[in-house]
C-alpha cells in the first residue's frame, strides 16, 4: 500500500486557493507526527494506511502540514475539500475543527485562526447592517454605543422590563437588550414584552433619545427566522441571538432572509466551554471570523481585560476580526459585555478604541441611584472617555458618575 506524507514543511500554498488554519498542538508525540495526525485525519487519511485511497485523491485533497513553529502547526485544506452547497459552516467546521480535538495522541489542540480564500468567503454575505449601519440608526457617528443589559435576566415582568429600558434610555443610554436566557418564559412572554418595550423605545423617541433593545429570539433551528418575524411585527427594532447554542447557521437564516429588516445583537454564551483553555478548543478569533461572515452586526467580544469573564489569550485579533477591511464584508460591532461598570470604561476605550458597544447590567442597575442613575453614570464615563478626560476628573461635577466611581472603583 502506497504511503503519503502530508508534511510540506516550508511550501505555503497559495491563500487564494486554501483554507490556513493555525492549530496550537500538545503532545508527547513529535509536532511532525503530531501535525500529519491532524491533517490526514481532518482530509484524506484515517489512523492507518488505507487501499481505498489513491494518488489522485490526495494529491488535489489532502491537508497540507506548511508550517511548524514551536506548539503552533499551520494546516492548509484545499478549498475543494469544501462544500460548495452556499456558505455551509457545519461542514466547514467539520473540516477545520472536528475530530481533531479527540484525538487520543494529542494531550491538547486549539484552532487559534483561520482564513478562507475567496471562492469560500464569497459564499457568505455578512452583516446587512454593521457597525455603521447601527450608528446610523442611533445618530452616533463617532462616540462609543452605550448599553445595558437588563437585570435580573430573568424574572422582570414585560412592565417592569419597558419600565427598566425607559429608565436607562432617560439616563442616555443607546442600546439595551434582552439577557442570553430570556426569552419566552411564563414570567416574560416574548410577545408582551415586545410591544411594551416598543412603547417604551417610542416614547423616548419623542422626548428626542433614540435608543434600540434587542429582543432575544434563540431558539430552534426551524422555528427562528420565523419567530423573529413575529418580534419584527410586535415592534423589534433589534434582534439577538445566541451563537454557539443556537448554531452559525441560525445568525446566518437570519442575516439572508429578506423578511428580517432589524439588526442582529450575536451574544456568545457557552463559548468558555471551548475558548477558556488556552492549549484546547477552538479561540473567539475564528468564533468572530465566522459571525461576521454568517452575518452578525454586533457580537459580544469581552472586555479586553478588565470585567468580570476571564479575558481571552486573543482578544485584540477578535477586535480586528470585527473591524478589519481584509474581508468582502461590513464591520461588526463589537460588543464589550461582562462585569462592566463607569470605572473601567476608559479601560476599555483605550484598548478598543471608539468603534465599540459598551454595556453593563449589574454596572447599571447596581447603582445607589437605581437604572436612571446607573444610565447616567454609564453615559457619564463614556463621554469621558470620548473626551480623553479621566473619569475622576469628570466625576467631580457629574455626581452618578461619582457614586459609581465610589462604589465600584476605577481602573
Ligand atoms: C452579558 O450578557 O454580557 C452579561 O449578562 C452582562 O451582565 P453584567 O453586566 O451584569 O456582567
């Protein structure tokens, strides 16, 4: 039986033409052994020489190991080793993260990035909407988004959500939304709480603030697009999904049914379950790659540090994969969500710049002052942030910012 190698150490293909992915490898076995593993399991091979396969087949399929530096393999996948059914992330995450991570020869393997060529990436169309095209439904071309995120995220009746979004929108927020597990619960049937939040949003809109709630609508795979639809008709004017539970392909039937017309708020819950390891699972880069491709116009990327989730070993490329100009697509506006409060907004305005959603829930409704004090506090230290003053300085004649300052500290 013939035998191939799918070590090409040294011979990068042409980018145009494969799918790269980096792949953090642990193992007692050497890296080259441990990379042919990888790619002859993810292509053309299996763990033992097998007569079915022949030349031809893994000459035009076969993985290709380029690249090996430290822990760190570089595998190339032919892009006919892709599904050519429209933008199918499944089969491609089959592709670049499936068995991979049993293999019981690898102690750890994490997919840390990956890039398509464009015969695949033109299969996707991304966000209808984007990072500018949310600042322009708000009238904020430059001042970082504003947020909260209603709070407890279960248990608020749909009066007592609108009350909380009309409050927080007096208090001069831009965004609020719907937590990851709300959504039709006893408590908060999803269509109540639409039309109630709708009023709420209407009524700021006529007291001169406009502000967007995204509405959760996670749910299964063949009853989604058309639960949005639903929301859309009650008074949606933004719509959120989970990702990892509800799949790529839910953010993606949203994003390309012409019936859905509001932007998509993409919350990342469950992503710790594979991002958290930094030696195993696949990182939030090739998660953010693949939202924007699928269609996300703002997704959750932590808060790059301070916050109350541990920060991801790559944050900094995840801010790039939502604004960066290397893909056929709009931006994605990304989202810093988790543990934020005023004191650690300048934080995180000085490592993601001004082109960001910043929100908080308990960071809102934990102020002494309630959900008008802790909007107020919230948009307080945004505007100083934006104007380059310190929240100490600015909290001198801004009194929420200050009790918020005073309770939960700065960095
Ligand atoms: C999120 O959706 O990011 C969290 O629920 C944020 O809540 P917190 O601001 O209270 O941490």
């Amino acid at each position: 039986m013939e035998s191939y190698s799918y070590l090409h150490l040294g011979e990068p293909e042409d980018p145009s033409e494969y799918v790269v992915c980096k792949y953090r490898v642990t193992t007692d076995l050497t890296m080259e052994k441990a990379a042919e593993a990888i790619a002859a399991e993810q292509s053309t091979g299996t763990w033992t020489g097998i007569s079915t396969l022949d030349r031809d087949i893994f000459d035009s399929l076969g993985a290709r190991v380029t690249g090996i530096e430290g822990d760190m393999i570089t595998v190339e996948y032919p892009a006919e080793d892709f599904s050519i059914e429209v933008g199918s992330v499944p089969q491609i995450l089959s592709v670049i993260a499936g068995n991979l991570f049993g293999l019981g020869a690898l102690k750890g393997v994490r997919l840390e990035d990956v890039s398509f060529p464009k015969s695949i990436t033109s299969q996707f169309k991304g966000p209808k909407f984007g990072a500018d095209g949310l600042r322009e439904i708000l009238g904020r071309p430059e001042k970082p988004l504003v947020g909260t995120i209603v709070k407890p995220k279960i248990g608020l009746s749909p009066e007592k959500t609108a009350e909380y979004v009309y409050e927080a929108g007096s208090g001069g927020l831009t965004n609020s939304k719907d937590d990851e597990t709300l959504v039709d619960q006893p408590f908060c049937p999803i269509d109540e709480r639409t039309v109630a939040v709708a009023e709420a949003l209407d009524t700021l809109e006529e007291e001169g603030h406009l502000m967007v709630h995204a509405i959760n609508v996670s749910t299964r795979g063949d009853r989604i697009v058309e639960l949005a639809e639903q929301v859309q008709e009650w008074g949606a004017k933004q719509i959120m999904v989970d990702v990892i539970t509800c799949g790529f392909g839910a953010v993606q039937a949203l994003a390309e049914d012409p019936s859905i017309k509001v932007p998509i708020h993409v919350h990342r819950t469950m992503h710790g379950a594979f991002t958290k390891d930094p030696l195993h699972g696949i990182a939030m880069l090739p998660i953010t790659k693949l939202v924007r491709m699928c269609g996300g116009d703002a997704l959750h990327i932590g808060t790059l540090g301070a916050g109350k989730m541990s920060a991801g070993a790559h944050d900094g490329g995840n801010l790039a994969a939502c604004l960066g100009d290397d893909v056929p697509y709009k931006t994605v506006m990304p989202v810093c969500s988790g543990g934020v409060h005023p004191g650690i907004v300048s934080d995180i305005t000085g490592r993601a710049g001004m082109n960001v959603q910043i929100q908080a829930g308990g960071g809102v409704a934990g102020h002494p002052d309630g959900v008008v004090g802790g909007a107020k506090a919230m948009s307080q230290a945004v505007d100083a942030a934006f104007l380059g003053i310190p929240a100490e300085e600015y909290a001198k004649d801004h009194e929420e910012l200050a009790k918020a300052l005073a309770m939960w500290g700065s960095k």
